[in-house]
C-alpha cells in the first residue's frame, strides 16, 4: 500500500517536515493552488459539508455501493456500511464528502469522503489537514471510490474544487492505505502538476496476499506439494466416510464473487429395526 501527502498555500508558508512514514511534504507557492483548464468530460461537483442536511452519506446511500462496485477496487473498507460505521465511532472533526456527477446524465461516478482536522501533535501539529473517512486505524485499504474509466477527470474536479474558494482552508492532504491497484498515488501527483502543491508518495505498508485458482483440484496440483497432497486426500477422504460431506458454492451480494464453502453434516442416526 502506498500513502500520497499533497499541501496548498491556503496557509502561510513553512519549513518542509517530515510526516509518519519518512516522507516530506513542503509548503506549496505562496500565490495558492490553481486550477487547470476543463477536463475532457464535463462533471458536476457536489460538495457535502459539516453543516449540510441531509449529509453526504444520507445523500448518496442509494448510489454509494452501486459506484463502489463499479470501480477498480470494490472492498469492504469503502462500502457505505463501513464508512459511515468509522465515521460514527471513529470520526472526529468536520466532515467534507465531494460527489462528481456526469453533467450530461447526473450518474455519480466519483466520491472523496473527507474529513477535516487540525491535529494538536504529530508532524502536522496546528495544521488544517484533510484526511479520507477510515484513515488511519482499522481500514486496511481505502481510495478516492471512481468509476473505472473516469479517474482522470474526477481527480482533476477534486483538484479544481481543493484550488477553490469553496473548499475550507487546508495545508495537507493526506490519501492513507491506498492498494496497490489504486490509480490514485499513479495519477494524482500529474493532476496537481502546476498547481502549487507538493506531493509525495511513499510505500506504507506491506500486505503479503497469496492467489488462488478457481478450482480446488487445481489448487492440490499446482500450489500443493506431493506429500501434503495426499495428506490433504487422506483426511477428506476420512471425513467423507464419517459425515455426510460436499462442497458448495453460495453467491453473495457483497463482495460480487462465489464463495466456496465446505460443508459437513453428522451422519444420521442409526434406525432400531421394528419387531
């Protein structure tokens, strides 16, 4: 995983320092953060703020999960359910939601769940500081949630809409626990090229994740030793004779994969002859 620490001229300039992971994020250009010209597909931007009723999770429900599933990285950390539960337990300041709409049909296609806080420690202590809903503890991967195919204008409208006079004052901008697929620490640090903003991106954390096929023979075949193989048959083979055992494939709604569970039953009970 991988963070992005992006700074604007929204307050007076300071010395560069050095945040959690290593990495330095300076002051940007005294004149502010500029926007660029207009973007290849018109997008409207929707901003949600602290005094906006309803606010931006009631507002998006119904379209929340619908965007995340049609977007690179569909995880359980930036469904609605787990946003809004972070945010009710875990959240402090005031939060920012940015929605991004196609202008020609209104479809959501871009989401940046924000919250703003002025830390009293750290390496930006008294500094106005914007960080993504469910940074930093307990969500293992977060993002700015876009539908594939619609990355490079919704990063250019959050970049738009963070230059403008619309957005609160802020100094970082501070993208934790982005995956590995993110396109998000690839592509924002160009978006805000000539803007005024200094990004840096550094690797966060290491998640060691491990493939499997689509079948479990071939996962015996390919992924498992000779000797642990037949291990592995032995004891099915074992507990097939003693319960009733099959496998079974159950779709879920959420995550939009099968399943595959492995099923066992007691054997029935043995039945007294009638005299």
């Amino acid at each position: 995983m991988t963070t992005g620490n992006l700074c604007a001229a929204h307050m007076a300039p300071a010395a560069p320092q050095p945040d959690a992971t290593g990495d330095v994020a300076g002051d940007a250009a005294p004149a502010g953060c500029t926007p660029a010209a207009a973007t290849p597909h018109a997008v409207r931007t929707v901003v949600f703020g602290p005094d906006s009723t309803p606010n931006g999770f009631a507002a998006l429900k119904t379209e929340w999960n619908a965007l995340l599933q049609r977007s690179r990285f569909n995880t359980l950390f930036l469904t609605y359910e787990w946003q809004t539960t972070w945010w009710a337990y875990l959240g402090e300041g005031e939060l920012w939601i940015v929605a991004m709409r196609r202008a020609d049909t209104d479809e959501l296609v871009g989401i940046a769940p924000l919250y703003r806080v002025v830390n009293d420690d750290g390496p930006w202590a008294g500094k106005p500081k914007l960080n993504i809903v469910g940074c930093i503890e307990v969500s293992d991967y977060l993002d700015i949630i876009v539908a594939q195919g619609w990355e490079g204008t919704v990063y250019a409208a959050l970049r738009d809409w963070l230059c403008s006079d619309e957005a609160p004052a802020w100094e970082v901008l501070d993208l934790c626990n982005l995956p590995q697929d993110s396109l998000t620490y690839r592509d924002l640090p160009s978006v805000f090229t000539g803007s005024g903003c200094d990004v840096q991106v550094s690797q966060e954390d290491t998640a060691p994740q491990f493939a499997l096929p689509l079948h479990y023979e071939t996962y015996l075949q390919e992924q498992v030793d000779k000797k642990q193989r037949g291990e592995i048959r032995r004891k099915q083979r074992r507990a097939e004779r003693e319960a009733m055992a099959h496998f079974y494939c159950r779709r879920t709604t959420w995550p939009p994969r099968s399943t595959t569970l492995w099923r066992c039953s007691a054997p029935a009970a043995p039945t007294r002859p009638s005299l």
